[in-house]
C-alpha cells in the first residue's frame, strides 16, 4: 500500500471579494498517495485552480485540515514549504536572455541562498533533472526560442531539481499539440515511478487522465470530490454521472467517452477486429446503428487484413463490395 502524503479534512476552499468570502467548494476529505500520478477533473469554475492554489500555500484556506507529510500545513515556514512543494503553473514562461539550464537551477534556489550560486552537488542535482526529463540537448537553448512542449519539460525539470516530494502542476498540457499532451502524461507517470513523488495535477485532458492517471479525482459542486482509480470510478457509474450531458455517453466496454449519435437506421455489422471496429465508427456517425447483435434486411459482412473490403447484403440476393469504408458508406447512405 502506498504511503499517504497529503490529507485533506473537512477542507473548504474559496477566496474574498469585495471584502466578501466566497466559498468554492468545502468538506472536502481526500488523500494523495507518494509514487501516484493523480488528475483532478472537473468543469470550468468548479475551483479547481482554487483548490490547487489552496495545496499549494499561494492563498489561505477558509476551513478544515491541510496535513501534509504528517504536518498541518500551517505550522510549515515558507522556507520549509519550498522544500517540499514544487509547483509548475499554467502560464507560459516568457522569458528571454537565460538559458534552460540556468532556468532549470533556478529550482535550487531553496537551498542555495541570496546569492544562487551553484555548488558541485547543485550541478549536479540539475543535471539529474535534466535527464529525467530527457532535455539534454536544449540544456543551451535559450527558453524564448523553445516550442510550447520543451518549454513545459524545462518547467518540469525546475520542479524536479527544487527536490521536493511533492509536485502540483496546473493544467500542464495546455497550449500543447496532442503528442505533446501525451508525452507529458506518460512522463509524469513515468516520474512518479523512477522518483517515489507525489504528482498531481489539474487537467483538461480527460481521455488521457482516464488511460495514464493511478487516480482520478472528479471536483463536481454538488457531489464535492470523488476519488478513485479510472475504473473504478467507471464500474461504480461516477464517471457517466458527473460527465452525464446531452450527446455524450461514456463507454464501459473502452472505459472511454463517446459521442451519442443519434440513429436513423440500424444495420447489421458482421466482422471482428479493427476493420468492424472503424466501420462500425463510420457508420453510427452516419446516424446508422451497426453491431453483430441488429437484425436487419440488409447487412455487411467485413472482409479482414488480408482479404480487404466490406461485402453488402442486400434481400434481394444481390451483394455489392466496397474496397475503403468511404465506398462502403456510398453503398449504404
């Protein structure tokens, strides 16, 4: 069983405005574990930033426990809190006329004093970083010429080398193309694994917290957070309600989402593997309802890897090949 590292008590978020307390979310009682990567999930407002922000000692909490490595995170000094959070925001890094490697030690500032100098075990602490993260060939490019990607690696790599076994990251794979987001998530996982630290980050990306994530929290103003491994979470119907909305569904055969098409008429699909699986795609985003389980008039038979193509049936006896799901759906539509 892995080690709790965070525990949160009847936790209430918020922030003040105009002088008023506005209240996001309360009674929140969860735990966050060393050696798991884990997403936060929600909709826009549901105060997940807050809650992130709230971890993070950047504002106060309005209620409840934060206990962090067996402390209350009250009776931490800022000084002692930077050698145990890391954090790495949403916000692009602008900067110019430094390179990554100097961005990278930035992170050893904790520990190096006013000055920052770098002392041989700092070096290479840095070092280390930067090969987690496998950005040893930008270490000598400057941050501004970096594509989005690199930039986060490098943000990264910073959090590593403030060495501290916590890191919270908010939304790290915004502004990025989805091999990027990919490669971020799986290395995050992949940290969590090497390091024994305790990753959690808010995210957008929910097809890919569902596949990488060790655990899933869902922020929901109603329900409040609920925790969970991925599937469990889907097997207890936590994920079909709190992503219920008009035109989704969540599939518990892929454990992923779908859109729900709606269908004007039902074909039988008659086949296995990846071919059924794509023309099975095709046509109910046509609006046609196929599987093995339809009884129809007409149905198609899917040819396989080595014998391509996609045999129609029609009831009267006559049948037309389609070589490409684009010729099957002119035989069909």
């Amino acid at each position: 069983m892995k080690k709790a590292t965070i525990q949160l008590r009847a936790l209430a978020i918020g922030y003040l405005t105009k002088g008023d307390t506005k209240r996001i979310a309360e009674g929140i009682n969860a735990t966050i574990s060393g050696g798991e990567l884990t997403c936060l999930l929600g909709t826009n407002g549901v105060g997940k930033s807050t809650l992130l922000r709230t971890l993070s000692a950047f504002q106060p909490k309005l209620g409840g426990e934060i206990w962090l490595l067996g402390r209350e995170i009250g009776s931490y000094s800022d000084k002692e809190l930077s050698t145990r959070i890391g954090v790495v925001l949403t916000d692009k890094c602008e900067l110019r006329n430094m390179r990554v490697r100097e961005l990278v030690g930035m992170g050893r500032s904790p520990y190096t004093g006013f000055w920052g100098t770098l002392s041989r075990e700092d070096e290479r602490i840095v070092d280390t970083s930067i090969e987690l993260v496998h950005i040893t060939d930008l270490s000598d490019r400057m941050v501004h010429t970096l594509s989005d990607g690199e930039r986060q690696k490098v943000m990264i790599a910073k959090a590593l080398s403030q060495e501290t076994p916590i890191i919270f990251l908010d939304e790290p794979t915004a502004f990025l193309d989805f091999p990027s987001k990919v490669e971020i998530m799986r290395l995050l996982h992949k940290l969590t694994r090497e390091t024994g630290k305790t990753i959690f980050m808010s995210t957008h990306d929910l097809e890919l917290a569902l596949q990488i994530a060790d655990k899933i929290w869902l922020m929901d103003k109603t329900n409040g957070i609920s925790v969970g491994v991925p599937e469990d979470l889907a097997l207890e119907g936590h994920l079909s309600r709190f992503f219920a909305r008009e035109g989704i569904l969540f599939d518990k055969e892929t454990g992923l989402f779908r859109v729900d098409n709606l269908y004007s008429r039902q074909i039988r699909l008659v086949g296995h593997g990846q071919r059924y699986a794509m023309a099975r795609k095709a046509l109910q985003r046509n609006g046609v309802l196929a599987n093995r389980e339809v009884e129809s008039d007409t149905w198609v038979e899917c040819g396989t890897l080595s014998t391509p193509g996609f045999v129609v049936h029609k009831p009267s006896g006559v049948s037309s090949t389609g070589r490409t799901i684009e010729e099957l759906l002119d035989l069909l539509l």
